[in-house]
C-alpha cells in the first residue's frame, strides 16, 4: 500500500508539472496577443519615394512600391487646422476617453433603439486605427478582435503616436494614403500649409472615399465639408461665421494624376527594383535615365496613334526608347493612359508578355551565319513546306498572304519577314540552339522546353516582354556587345568589350537597314523608311492581337507595341499599320536636328555583284543584277558556279505558277501595297500624292483602272495619284496580264509636323 501510495503521489506531481509546463507554452504563444503596441511596432516603412528625370526635373513624388501613394509627416508638420477638422468629424473626446468612447457607445445604442436602427457608429480613432492596421470582418467576432487590439494600442502609445498613425493612414480616395500625400497630390503643397477650406475637404474623405471622390462626386463632397465645418462649430474650434465663408469658399482639386508629373508605369517598376532600406522614409530623391520631354513626346504620341486606330478596334500601346552608346532607359510608355482604370491602363505593356510575331527572325538567321549554317548570298526556299510533329497535326508554316515567292536569297527572306525560310533556317540551326541563344539574348521568360515551342519559335509561339526585345535588338545595335538595360543615375560605366563575332551583326543591321530589300513585302515608301540610316524589324502575333515594331540607329533603340491589353484580335492591322507609325513619330523626332551616323559595313566581307533571282555570279541573261556580301573563302565558288537549277522541292510552287518568273514577263504592282493605309491630312490635299508603280513587263502599253474606271494617262509603269478620302481598287492591265491591289485613305485629326506619319503598310 504505501508503495502504490508513493507511485500515486509521484503521478500527481509529474501531472502538475506537465500541465505547468503546457500552460507556460501556451502563455508563451499568447503573450504577444496581451502585449501592448508602441510606436516603433507599426511604424511606416518602405515610404515615399521621389523621383527625378536625368537633369533633375521631377518626374513624381510621394510613390511606393505598391502602387499606393504614402506620405508620412510628424505631427507637428500638419495644419492644426485638419488636425481639427479630423478629430471633430471621426472623434471629437478623443483626448478624453479611452480606447473605447462608453459615452459614445451608450448614445449610439440609445439612438438605434429609438430609431429602429444604426443612426451612429461608436467607433473611436484608437479602434480605427486597429482596424487599418488589422482589416478584420464587420462582424461580432471582427468586432471583438477590433477592441482588443485598441486596447492594447492604447496600453502602449501616447494620445498624439495614435493620432499621428492615424492621420498618415487615412484612406485619401483611389490609392491615395494620409494627409500628406493627400495634400500633395490634390494641391501640390506640404499638409504643414493646407488652410480650413482645404483641410476641412480632405477630413471629409475618410468618411467613405469612393462615395466623397472629388473628381466624381463634388457636390456629395462639399455636403460632407458643411457636416465637418458644423462639427468643427460644435467642438469650439471655428465660429459659424467663418464656416459658412468656408463653405462657400472655392477650392480648386489638381488632375488626378496622384502626384506624377511622367513615367508612372516606369517609376512604379522601378520601385519594385530598387531594394528596400531604411533610406526610404527620408524621401531621398532617385535620380533617373528618364528624359523627361523625351517621355512627355512619347506619351502624347501613343495616345494620338492609338486614337487614329480606335475604328480598328485598338486601345492599347507601348513604347521604349534606349540610348545606344549607355543602355540607358530614355522613355517608357507602359500604355496610353496609366490612370484610365476602365482601360486598363495600369497594365504594363512595357513589362507584359505577348507572341513577338516576326521580331525574333533576326537571331536565328544570325546564328545560322554565325554558325556557316547559311552564307549570306544562299538561297532559300519560300515554297509550300510541311511538317510531321509527332502527337501532332501536320504544321504547314505560310506568310499572312498566303502566297510563296519561291527562291529568295537570305536578304529577301529577313527583310520580307517570310515565314517559311525562316523556318527552314531555325530547322537547320535547331530549336534547343536556338533557344539557349534567346536565353543569352535575355528573354527570361522562355521558360518551356525547346519540344513546347517547336518551330515556330521563330515565328513566335513563346511569350516575350517588349523590355527584352528592345534590349536583344540593342545587342544588334553594338554588333553583339550584350548591354543592361540602365534605369538610375549615377552608374559605374560598363565595361566595353570587344564583340566575339561583329561582322553577322553588322551583316543583319545591313539587311534590316535595306529600303530596296524589303520593298516587296512594304513597298518602297513606308513608315519603315527613314530620311537616315536605320534597321527595323516589325511583327504580327497570331490573329492580329500584337502587332510590333523595333528598330535603332548608330544613336537610338526604340522598340513599340500597338494591340489589346483584353487580348482582342484588331481589325485589318499588322505591325507596319500598327505599331510602325508610332515608331516612326519617336524616331523622326530624335533624330530632328542631327541625323545619326552611317552604320559600318561588315568587316571581312566581300561585296560582289550578284543575279538577284539566282544569287550567282552574273551572265548575260540576268535581267536584274544587285550587290550581295561573300565570305571570303566562298569567292572561288562565286566565280565557278554560273549554272542555276531549282531543286525537286520546288516542284509544287513551279506547277502554280501560271507565269514562271524564269520564262515569261510578270506584271506586278509595286506600290501601293494591297492593304496599304494612307492618311489625308487637313491642308494638305493638293499636295500629298500616291505612286502608282509597277515591276516587270516595261515594253508593252499599261492601262491603270482605279474603282472600276480607267485612267487617262500616258505614263505606263509609273504615275502619281492626287490622295482621296476612299476605298480603292487599283488594277493594272497589259494585254493578257494583269494585278490588283487594294488600299485605303482615310482623314487624319492631326496635322503632321514633321515626314513620314502619312502611309501604313501591313
């Protein structure tokens, strides 16, 4: 017994212990709950930033890194007067009661009993500002939870700490966060100098900020400012003379632009780039590569172009400008309007990933030369192709157009944008290559297999950001120097090293800076075609959703997106009607009073006259001889092979052909191109006028028919056209042979200020 007494009593005390031992745990994992909350526990961090464009004009202020704008000051650097106005509309015994108002809770009962209803809340600031700090649900239980940390900020802060979290947490209307920013924002001055009317304005927001939006519910605003004044009667701080002057008192609000001079999709990204550090909360200024009238030019750009192209269902741009010789950002454009929230106008066109169309040709064929895959005089076949994917329907690759040219030499390819060569390059160079090299180029986001993307990776089947094309295009620009994209000032330079391997770069800025090359996919007098030296490359996603253009000189990069943040296909759009003419404006205007240099030519290479059809050596039948590069080592070839054959590949296209262009005389209209854009603009109508040109067939008479009706004129292959509002049907006839086109001229809203904002061409 006494043994089974002392187990008995050993039991007890290892149970006491074990409960004690719970119970401090528990206390443990509770005690932060009890805690009083100070000060330094909730103070604001990761504030303010204010930016600066490159020669230090402002580009915003009072931004954060969320997309809210937060600005904190000390007490006793906001007006009395809000401070005032503040306390009597949400808490007028504020330094008289506790966390909770029992009086307050005692005559909001009383009212909702006698009225059968909530007349009054009972909420004081301390229980506000618990609210803010913790969003919890308007419930009993949300309630509760309410109170409690009240209580504990109450434990823990002084009177002013509380009201000071409270003012610089106040919800200001749209994304707009305390008094400060609030007073910047709407009045472009310090809270520290708001006066009563101003003052007693903004304490009317909190109340229900969506409801009280100055910019869409004045009058519902100026009726709560009268309850803000009349409370402000009752607390004793103003007499009802001066809040009646008050009232009535006019009070002008600044555009909602939330405090952003420029750039806001930029600075916005910016601020997610940048590290945080305590450096934030002092409102240090970020001095930036921004040019800010660069940027104002580009901004009034998209918004005019995608206007002109609104009947074409298009609501949407971006655009990016980088200079070559830094790889500094000079603008950003993430859309037409970041604050248009029904637009979606905060999506960032800049950073946001689309199907780049025809944008990526230019690396595969580069890696292909690079690689001795390709020479630049071979020839390639633009010929119905087909094929077999495994798990897959059979992939026939073809131009919007829908029509094949046959042989084509390398120039042609790239600089018509055709998409079987293209494909026929990526299948020699290899997907997996391919894609490695994009990855070095700094498309990031090709994150799938090369088995995913197929080839139609040259085509565009992955997903890229318009940042990562205007970057890999300024790797053209150096002739393969990989440059960072730079955003802030001051940076150490970076290191200049000599490209690997600048001749294929410079042979690809030859091709896609040639005019003549690309005439017969654009036509010879384009957007594309600059009064100066300049490569560009355009591209048309899949259904016509993005359509893009990018391109640089010895100087500048600048690289556009035109098409639907929703995703809707645009109506009779492609990159040269699309995004090009934005280009266009941007590059016209940097190069306004100094034209950039010429670009070298490649090094190493020799130019030898070719025969445009064959890409051999001339003879004397040739009727059109050009000049192309050679390798060196590729001369003794050029001087032997005179004999051109087409390959059994070429069976199908030839058997379509009802005119082989080896055998019998084409006619062609070379301009305009069928679908071609034209804009009349006001003022100008005697003088702006259209070539009608054609290619091929010049010893036999032409006839020209416009809209069914023939023209009078004598002129037989080329004649100009005084512009007409229209659509039109140009036909041009020599005997059995003929060829039809089809544009359109439409009346411009803007009158041009400078060349080339007049012809889109798809």
């Amino acid at each position: 017994m006494q043994f089974i007494s002392l187990s008995l009593t050993r039991m007890r005390h290892t149970t006491k212990v074990i409960i004690a031992v719970l119970l401090i745990c528990l206390l443990i994992r509770l005690l932060p709950y009890f805690a009083p909350v100070r000060a330094v526990d909730i103070a604001q961090n990761q504030l303010a930033m204010q930016f600066s464009d490159r020669n230090g004009l402002p580009l915003g202020t009072i931004l954060t890194r969320d997309q809210e704008h937060t600005s904190v000051a000390p007490l006793n650097q906001i007006s009395p007067q809000f401070i005032q106005a503040i306390l009597a509309a949400e808490d007028g015994s504020f330094y008289h009661h506790g966390a909770l108002d029992l009086q307050a809770i005692v005559r909001a009962i009383k009212e909702a009993i006698h009225a059968k209803k909530i007349v009054s809340g009972a909420s004081t600031i301390t229980m506000q500002l618990a609210r803010m700090l913790e969003p919890v649900p308007r419930n009993l239980s949300g309630k509760m939870q309410e109170i409690w940390l009240a209580w504990r900020l109450a434990a823990g802060m002084s009177k002013d700490e509380i009201l000071s979290a409270y003012i610089n947490r106040l919800p200001m209307g749209g994304n707009i966060y305390g008094v400060e920013a609030a007073a910047r924002t709407y009045f472009s001055i310090p809270a520290s100098e708001l006066n009563l009317a101003q003052a007693s304005l903004l304490a009317a927001i909190p109340n229900n900020p969506t409801y009280f939006n100055p910019y869409e519910h004045w009058e519902r605003l100026k009726q709560r400012q009268k309850y803000v004044l009349n409370r402000m009667v009752q607390e004793g701080y103003v007499s009802k003379d001066i809040a009646y002057r008050t009232s009535s008192e006019k009070v002008v609000f600044q555009s909602n632009k939330r405090g952003i001079i420029a750039a806001p999709h930029f600075l916005f990204w910016l601020a997610n780039q940048i590290p945080p550090s305590p450096a934030d909360t002092n409102q240090s200024v970020i001095h930036t590569t921004i040019n800010r009238p660069l940027q104002q030019f580009v901004e009034a750009q998209v918004q005019q172009v995608i206007s002109t192209l609104a009947a074409n269902n298009v609501h949407d741009a971006a655009a990016l400008v980088i200079d070559n010789h830094t790889g500094e950002v000079l603008a950003y454009v993430g859309s037409p309007d970041y604050f248009n929230q029904a637009q979606l106008g905060r999506n960032d066109g800049v950073q946001s990933l689309r199907q780049p169309g025809s944008t990526l040709k230019p690396f595969v064929y580069e890696l292909a030369l690079e690689k001795r895959l390709i020479r630049p005089n071979t020839i390639l076949a633009d010929v119905p192709t087909h094929y077999a994917i495994p798990g897959a329907q059979l992939y026939s690759p073809t131009d919007y157009t829908e029509n094949f040219l046959g042989p084509v030499r390398v120039r042609i390819a790239l600089a018509n944008s055709l998409n079987v060569p293209a494909v026929r390059v990526l299948e020699k160079v290899g997907v997996s290559t391919f894609l490695e090299r994009l990855h070095q180029l700094g498309f990031v986001h090709l994150k799938q297999t090369p088995e995913y993307y197929g080839l139609g990776l040259t085509l565009g089947s992955g997903e890229v950001s318009l940042w990562e094309l205007a970057q890999a295009y300024l790797t053209i620009a150096r002739q393969g120097q990989p440059t960072p994209l730079i955003t802030t000032l001051p940076q150490n330079p970076t290191p200049q090293t000599q490209p690997p391997n600048p001749t294929i770069w410079q042979l690809i800025t030859n091709i896609l800076s040639d005019n003549h090359a690309r005439a017969t996919a654009f036509g010879v007098d384009s957007v594309l075609n600059l009064p100066f030296p300049v490569a560009v490359k355009t591209g048309t996603s899949s259904n016509f959703r993005d359509t893009w253009t990018v391109g640089f000189t010895t100087d500048y990069t600048v690289a556009t997106w035109v098409g639907n943040f929703n995703g809707e296909p645009m109506r009779q759009v492609s990159g040269v009607t699309g995004a090009a003419p934005l280009w266009n404006r941007i590059m016209l205007h940097l190069h306004e009073h100094q034209e950039p240099a010429s670009f070298p030519t490649p090094a190493g290479l020799l130019q030898l006259p070719i025969c445009a059809v064959s890409g051999l050596r001339p003879t004397a039948d040739c009727t059109s001889v050009v000049q192309e590069y050679f390798y060196p080592e590729d001369k003794i070839s050029y001087e032997r092979d005179t004999q051109f054959t087409l390959p059994p590949e070429y069976n199908e296209w030839l058997a379509k052909q009802q005119r082989s262009q080896f055998t019998t005389s084409s006619l062609r209209i070379l301009s305009p191109h069928d679908g071609d854009l034209f804009l009349l603009y006001p003022g100008e109508e005697a003088q702006q006028k259209l070539e009608f040109k054609l290619v091929g067939n010049k010893s036999t008479p032409i006839e020209w028919w416009l809209n069914g009706e023939k023209l009078n004129t004598q002129s037989a292959n080329s004649l100009f056209w005084s512009l007409r509002p229209g659509n039109w049907t140009l036909e041009a006839r020599s005997g059995e042979m003929s060829d039809k086109v089809k544009f359109q001229v439409k009346r411009a809203s803007i009158k041009p200020t400078r060349r080339g904002f007049s012809i889109g061409n798809s």
